[in-house]
C-alpha cells in the first residue's frame, strides 16, 4: 500500500473490489467470493493471509466468547501492522467485537459488509466498514442468489 494506515487499507481494498464482480451465486460461495477476494488482494500487496485465525481469551474479560477472526493479513517483510478483517452478510455485533479485540493487540481491522441491508450497528472507531452492494435474486425452490456488479463497493 502507498499510504500506510487504516484509511488507507480500507480506501485499497474498495478499489479492489470495486473491480471484482459474480453473478447467481448462493449465500455461502458468495461469502466464498468475498473471502479470496480479499486474500489476493492482500497477496498483491505483500501480505500473506491466514484464515480462521484464533482470538486469544480478551485479557480484561476472560469469560467473553471471542471466537475466530475470519482472515488476518501479515506482511512479509515483517513491517507495518497486521489487517483484521472480518466478512458478514449481514449485520454481527461479535465481528465487531472480535475487531475491536484485534485492534486493542495493534491490528488494523476492517469490516466488509455484503448485502443490501443497511448497517444498524455502531461501528466503533478504529474500525472502517467497507459495504459491498449485492443483488439479491429470490428463486423458487431453490436458495436466494446474489449478484455483484463493478463498482458497488463505498
């Protein structure tokens, strides 16, 4: 990334997926989709992307579900700071969590937001949500679609 920072990583990756696009695909390749976008993304920026990554027990709360982040992107230089980042259909209160918890151990942490919904959570600071504007097709007997076109990401 030219810039470095937290702006910066969320204004990269809604460029990026700015330019990616799929049609008719069910709920969970969708997901799929969203999730490999991003690793080469961050592939073609130096990062190497570990997926499903445990969170440590919170330090200050240790009774509290933490759970997995679903990717977190390391550089491989070894520089700079670690990107968090958690991918949702649909509005999470524990992915927000889960990325505050990251950003309290240093990471940068974003949140890509996929559907039509809006977003009905406060997202706290330290945390940029990146929304990507899906379609969603109803089909008979069968699962809902999702469709999204180039530049639907803000």
């Amino acid at each position: 990334m030219p810039e470095a920072g937290l702006d910066a990583a969320a204004r990269s990756l809604r460029a990026w997926l700015n330019t990616e696009q799929f049609t008719d695909l069910p709920r969970h390749e969708a997901t799929r989709f969203f999730t490999d976008s991003v690793v080469k993304w961050g592939d073609g920026l130096g990062y190497q992307a570990q997926r499903e990554v445990p969170l440590p027990p919170h330090p200050r709360r240790p009774d509290r579900r933490t759970g997995r982040l679903d990717l977190r992107l390391t550089h491989r230089s070894g520089k700079g700071r670690a990107l968090s980042i958690e991918i949702d259909r649909g509005d999470k209160q524990l992915s927000l969590d889960k990325l505050t918890q990251a950003t309290e151990r240093g990471d940068l942490a974003l949140w890509l937001r996929w559907g039509r919904q809006p977003v009905r959570l406060t997202i706290p600071p330290g945390i940029r949500l990146i929304r990507a504007h899906v379609l969603k097709r109803n089909a008979l007997n069968q699962p809902d679609r999702y469709s999204l076109q180039p530049d639907n990401c803000g």
